[in-house]
C-alpha cells in the first residue's frame, strides 16, 4: 500500500472538489493506466468491488446473449474457488455445473466428457494467481459456442504465453481488493473485446441508466461505480506494479525451491504452474498428504499467518443442499442432481491444501523463519 505522504494532496484535491465518485477524474485516469498496462483494445471498467465486476460481466453476457434477467441457463464452473465465483453466476438466476480441476488446481476442460444443450457459459477460474490452459478452453468455448468468462480475480500480472488473458480475446475480471497484487482497498474491474459488452457494462454499473438526464433504464443495474479514492490508491499501487512483479519474482523462485525439495522428500505436493504461465502467486499453496488443521494450528501457534484458504464450493452448505446429489438418499437438490463422482481431484485435496504467505515485502529473515517452520512441523 502506498505511504500517506504520497496521496495526501490527490486525497485533499479530491475531497475538496467534491467529485469523490459517479466515474470522475481519478477512476477515468485509473482505467486508462489498466489499459496501458494490458494493453487492451477497449478501456477496462472499474467497480466497487471484483464481485460486482464479475456479478455485472456475468449479467452483461447474458443480456448479449438475449436472455432475459429472469431466464436461466447452466453454467460450466470449478468447484475449487472461491465461493464468490459460484455466488456471482447464481444471482444471475444462472445454474452452477460444478467442474474438476487438475493438478494446476485450474479447470481441466478434458474431465468434461458431454456438454447438455442448457449450458451457454463457461467460468474459468485463475485460482491463486494460476492461470488454466487457456489454448483447450478457448478451443473448447468456441467448439460449443458457449461465451467465455476468466475469474482472475487474484491474478494480476499473471501471464499465459507472456500475454494477458485479454489478449486471447475474451473477458475477464480483476480484483483490487486489499489482498491482491494491486490494491485500491476495495474495486475490481472488467476488461473486454466487445464493444457493446463494454457499453452493457457502463449502464449496469450506474443502476441500468441509459439515459442520465431522465433516469431511464431498460436493464436493472446497481450502483457499482468505484470510489474516487479507491482509484487515487489504484493509481499508486499500479505505477509501482514493475517493481512489485519483480520482488515476487525473487520469493517466487525461493519458495519453489523449497517447497520442491520438500515435495522429493514426499511431504507434501505443489501446485503445477504450466511452462507457458506465469503465476504471480497470491499466496503459496501447498498439498499435504493429511488434512491441514494440525499443520494449519501449528503454523498459526509459531506467528505465521497460515490458512486454509479455498475450498470445495460444491460442499459448501448453500451449494451442498441445492446442487448436489449423493444418490444415497431421497433426491433434495431440487432437480439439479449433480454427483461427486466427476470431482474427485477436488474432493481428493479440498482437506489438504494450504496457503502460505508470500508477500512482496516479506524480508529475508521472515521467510527463512517460515521455512524452518515448515521443516521443524515435518520433521516432528
């Protein structure tokens, strides 16, 4: 995060002129400094928040798609992520196919053997930071003419083939939330190829206005809009991404050669990164070979901010009682029966894994602790 010294007169200026929000000076310059830096052919969209991106590029395909807001249709998305994914599709009135992933801990399109006429979209999550094989879904969207949508809420900076998903062509979503790679403290935003997908966007993140002297709308929207001092924050964070990428690069390459050696000496697994991907890794994940909680209390016992992080949407409660099947009983998931059967790579590491920090600022001596840590617990 920035130092107060370095915003305080953008904050002053902004809170003096009163245009603290409603897409003024500060989001506009923000979105065209996104632009830059992904060299994207349309100006990103900023948002309050990377749910609402989502929630709103979700809708927005939708309407292009000519659907109604009270029509549904089935949505292809992994089960290992963030609940957040799942919650953006299903308040679009739209219906969850819960997908395997693989070893990359992403979508493994090769799992999905059939594709049912009621499926219109596919979700493709960059969990951590880790981007999928983005060639065999881009293939596989366009082989079913389904509208493609990249999660990559934490994976700013992350690159497939060098390039930015956008580039392949479709959209995607970033988060900006105090978490991720590049913070505004709360925002998120869109970047799409399609112009009037873009244009959708614009109304649907001011209430549905098309028309802003009279008010009319002719979709619902909600009021989305980034804040002006989300977007001072943003600008800060941005014009220092080069040196951030950088330092994570440097810990990047320290923690995988730990963490592999570790993986030789058959403790635990790492998440598979593609040789054409780079993954700027929100946190560290690791696989156990047991379940995390003893590991999880003794990281957090020893001052290291460890945590059980994603976890199995599928088996979330919500999600548990409405879409799933256990065929085991009499049927409760309101004729949406989707067996565990095609997740049993998910349901294999949903107890194991464990995220680690890796933060740009981290010091030395801070991640030389976390790792005797680590080899003390398995050595124990």
């Amino acid at each position: 995060m920035p130092v107060i010294d370095s915003i305080a007169r953008e904050f002053s200026e902004c809170l003096n002129s009163g245009m603290v929000t409603n897409n003024s000076k500060y989001v506009c310059k923000f979105e065209q400094m996104l632009q830059e830096y992904l060299s994207s052919k349309i100006r990103p969209i900023c948002f309050n928040n990377g749910e609402m991106a989502l929630f709103h590029l979700i809708q927005a395909w939708k309407i292009k798609l000519g659907y109604d807001i009270y029509d549904s249709f089935d949505v292809l998305v992994p089960s290992f992520t963030f609940s957040g994914t799942v919650n953006a599709i299903v308040m679009n009135n739209l219906k969850p196919v819960f997908c395997d992933v693989d070893d990359t801990l992403t979508l493994d399109i090769n799992k999905i053997d059939k594709i049912d006429k009621n499926i219109k979209m596919v979700v493709a999550v960059s969990v951590y930071g880790n981007l999928p094989d983005i060639d065999t879904i881009v293939q596989f969207a366009d082989a079913n003419k389904l509208a493609l949508i990249f999660d990559n809420a934490p994976g700013f900076g992350s690159t497939y083939k060098e390039k930015y998903p956008n580039y392949y062509g479709y959209s995607e979503i970033y988060s900006f939330h105090a978490t991720k790679i590049i913070s505004s403290m709360e925002g998120g935003a869109a970047v799409v190829n399609d112009h009037g997908i873009s244009s959708i966007l614009k109304k649907l993140r001011d209430f549905g206005q098309y028309e802003k002297e009279r008010g009319d709308i002719d979709t619902p929207g909600l009021n989305s809009k980034m804040q002006e001092i989300s977007a001072i924050v943003g600008i800060k964070n941005l014009e220092k991404i080069d040196y951030i990428i950088t330092e994570k690069k440097k810990n990047i390459r320290r923690y995988e050669d730990f963490f592999q050696n570790l993986e030789k000496e058959g403790n635990l697994k790492n998440m598979r990164v593609r040789n054409d991907v780079f993954c700027t890794y929100l946190y560290y994940p690791i696989i156990l070979n047991e379940d995390a909680t003893d590991f999880v209390t003794y990281l957090n016992q020893e001052d290291i901010a460890c945590r059980r992080y994603y976890t199995a949407v599928h088996s979330l409660k919500l999600y548990r009682n409405k879409f799933m099947c256990d065929k085991r009983s009499t049927c409760s998931c309101s004729g949406y029966c989707q067996e565990e059967e095609g997740l049993k790579y998910t349901n294999s590491i949903k107890d194991r894994i464990v995220s680690l920090p890796i933060h740009t600022e981290m010091k030395k001596e801070e991640i030389e602790y976390l790792f005797n840590t680590c080899k003390k617990y398995f050595k124990d």
